[in-house]
C-alpha cells in the first residue's frame, strides 16, 4: 500500500478516536454480537482509505447529517468535539472524512488521505 504524507500523531488520534468511539457503541448490552472491523484500501482516486466499521446502534438520519458538527454528541458525557477534530485534522492533510450507516446495524466511519506523491 502507498504512504501518505501527514502527521504521524494527528492521523493516530484520529483513528483512535474512531476506534475508541465504535467501542463505546458497542458498549450498551444487548444479544448482537460486537464486531469492529478496521480496513485501510486504496480509493478510486489511488489515495488511501481507513475504515471502523462496528456493529453497535448506528447513527439517525439526523445524527449522521450533524456528526461532524461542533458539539454535537449522542453521549450522555461528551463534549461533541472528538470527530469535529478528527474532520478538521484530515482535511488539513488533504482528505475527506464521513459516516455512513452499516446495515444491518452498526456505522462505518472512513476517511480517504491523498498518497505520497514523493514517493509514487
């Protein structure tokens, strides 16, 4: 797979905050199975895309058009700020970030970072 061009820190705290937020989905009890999956791919446009996928709740309509929001949160104890830096972060790198839903339940978070062109 192509290296991309970016801060090694910045780029860590936004797949951890995604790990970490699909965690906390799949943390509410229930009879599914909890299952995160972690991909990286290369795009259609030869960049690189990372995917957390889990099998938790899932996002509203309305959640996954404001999720990248400034302080929007569906915590009980959250300040709505983790993936409104997360979005901030990789846009700066040069990528896009989104939500979909997983189906039959659950929610993919994925960016896509533009590759290194110095070492294509």
């Amino acid at each position: 797979m192509a290296p991309v061009d970016g801060d090694r820190v910045q780029l860590r705290q936004v797949l951890l905050n995604l790990i970490l937020n699909a965690i906390e989905a799949m943390g509410e009890p229930g009879d599914q199975p909890k299952v995160l999956f972690i991909t990286s791919t290369e795009d259609a446009s030869n960049g690189i895309r990372i995917a957390v996928t889990d099998s938790g709740p899932g996002l509203s309509t309305d959640g996954l058009a404001r999720v990248f929001d400034p302080f929007y949160t569906t915590k009980s104890e959250g300040m709505g700020m983790g993936l409104s830096i997360c979005q901030s972060i990789v846009k700066a790198h040069g990528g896009e970030i989104s939500a979909l839903a997983n189906e039959p339940h659950g929610a993919v978070f994925q960016f896509t970072l533009p590759r290194d062109v110095a070492s294509a």
